[in-house]
C-alpha cells in the first residue's frame, strides 16, 4: 500500500513548482486559483521573489499547499488520481491542510485561504522574539519531553514535533526553549539547535491562533476525503468531517505526532510513501522510522514523470 505525504514550513524555496506549471496546465491552474483566492501573486513571490518573505509564516503556509497541489494535479494529468493510487494521506503541519485538500476534503480555494489565515494568526499569536524553538537531535520523545518540562520554570517549553526516533523539536518561550538546548547537551544530546522560525508553533502560546482558525474553519465546508487522513494529534486515520475540523484547531497547539503516524500508517501496511511537494525532509524522516518502507520525492517535474513511469 502507498501513502501521500505532504511537506511542511521549512521546506519551501524560490523557483518552487515552477516546472510543474510550465509542463502541466492543470498544474498551472493550481497556482492561478491560488493567486485568485489571496488577491495577489503569490505565485510571482514562488517563482521569482525574495527567500526571506517567502518564509514569512504567512506567505510560506499557502506556497507549500499550491506546490504540493500542483504536483498532485500534474500526477492526475499523468494518469495517477489521490483516491487510486493511496491508501491514506498525511501532511506535517500545515502538510495536513495539503493532504485534506488532495483528499478532495477542501476545496482549493478555501485551502490556500485558511492557510494565509493561520499563517498570520501563529505570527501574531506571540509578540517577534519572545518565542523560540529547538531542534533537540539523539534524544527520544520521552527524554526530549522531560528536558522541556525541566526547562520551563513557571514558563512554557513543550516538546512540539516528534519527527522520528532521534529527533524531537521542543517550543515554548525562547528563554526556556535556550535552557532547554543546554540540558539537552548536557544529557548526551547528539546537537541541539535553535530553529531559524519566527513563531513557537504547537504549543500553549498558539492558543490566540486555535481560536482564531476555530472561527475560520467553522465557515468552511468539509467533505469526507476520498482518503482517510492520518491527522496529526491522533496519529490514526479519521474521515468525519466534524472530527477533522476539530482536530485542526487542536492541532495548532498540540504536538505533531509523525513519527507515530507514520509507524501507525507501516502497520496498516503502508510500504511505499509518496512525498507529495517542496523537498525531501519527510523522506528522511521516514526512513528512520519504517526503515523497510520505500519513500519517494515528488516534487518537480522530472519527479512526476518518474513516478507517473514506474506505477
């Protein structure tokens, strides 16, 4: 059985998509509903704009969604339809609006229009610099989660993406996510890094941007998927539309479980994970998790082809 993967924030890069629109119409389109729906080019920011505002939070989400999308048309274009080819999909973060979306769940539209939503939202949940997050590399959840509750003090420091077996990214106040990097190399911690991010995303201090997406996605039609979702905070697959719209608001404050999600999906016998858009870092993820499971990247055009000979 195959999967559908989808990327999230940090996998995005200028030029992005681009091969997809220029070899596919179907693929262009994406980009096209996508600008229609924001009132701007954002496809412009994609292609032939500035790093640092396509990783603006706000401008990032929606790019990585239309990218993704646009692979998942050009597959169609190939022959090779969501519902067909996959047994579940499953999305990191924003990755999971992209997987709803391929999923035929949400409309594309709305797809891109709640992600420049959340996007700001998270931005402006807390105030630039009083949030932080660390990559915590050779330590286990359990462990990474014990240094983070050590770590907080009175304030907040969570362990906020469980990525694979020896990766866990904590989150929370950057003054407890800083202590949190020095206990974690005191406990035999292989790195631990600060991130590059403007916002401490899956944690407490997220809740102004819960609420937010709360109201957003009350006024959003949700279908059942044509593919059940392995949604982020159960880490088992879910297709009511009711659940999936109050999983997305948990998910803005709660942990992204992938490494659970993804030994869930290996055990309903998933083998092969397609990744679905920008980059490769869930590949990578996955082969530390099921490591007998075969991963590819689909993402450029080359790719698609590929993808669309060896089916």
């Amino acid at each position: 059985m195959r999967a559908f993967v989808f990327p999230g924030q940090g996998a995005q890069v200028i030029g992005m998509g681009r091969d997809l629109a220029e070899g596919w119409a179907a693929a262009r389109a994406v980009f096209e509903t996508v600008d229609d729906a924001l009132g701007e080019r954002l496809s412009a920011l994609i292609w032939e704009g500035e790093a640092a505002t396509l990783t603006l939070t706000a401008n990032a989400q929606p790019a990585l969604m239309a990218t993704s999308m646009a692979a998942v048309a050009a597959l169609a274009a190939e022959g090779i339809e969501v519902a067909a080819a996959a047994g579940f999909v499953a999305g990191h973060s924003l990755g999971e609006y992209s997987a709803l979306c391929a999923a035929g769940a949400i409309s594309l539209a709305d797809t891109a229009r709640l992600l420049r939503l959340r996007g700001q939202a998270m931005q402006a949940a807390v105030p630039v610099g009083e949030g932080a997050m660390a990559a915590l590399l050779g330590l286990g959840f359990e462990a990474a989660a014990e240094v983070a509750a050590e770590a907080a003090q009175g304030q907040v420091c969570q362990a906020a993406n469980d990525n694979d077996p020896a990766q866990v990214v904590v989150s929370g106040h950057r003054a407890a996510v800083e202590r949190a990097v020095e206990i974690a190399r005191s406990r035999g911690a292989r790195r631990a890094v600060m991130l590059p991010v403007s916002a401490p995303f899956h944690c407490v201090l997220m809740q102004p941007a819960a609420a937010a997406m709360a109201d957003a996605l009350a006024g959003v039609a949700i279908a059942p998927p044509r593919v059940p979702l392995v949604a982020n905070v159960l880490a088992e697959a879910v297709v009511e539309p009711e659940s999936i719209r109050r999983l997305l608001v948990a998910q803005v404050t709660g942990p992204v479980r992938w490494r659970e999600s993804v030994d869930w999906m290996a055990g309903q016998g998933v083998t092969e994970f397609w990744e679905i858009g920008a980059g490769k870092a869930l590949s990578g993820m996955i082969r530390r998790i099921a490591r007998d499971a075969a991963t590819r990247p689909v993402g450029t055009a080359a790719e698609v082809r590929e993808a669309s000979a060896g089916r």
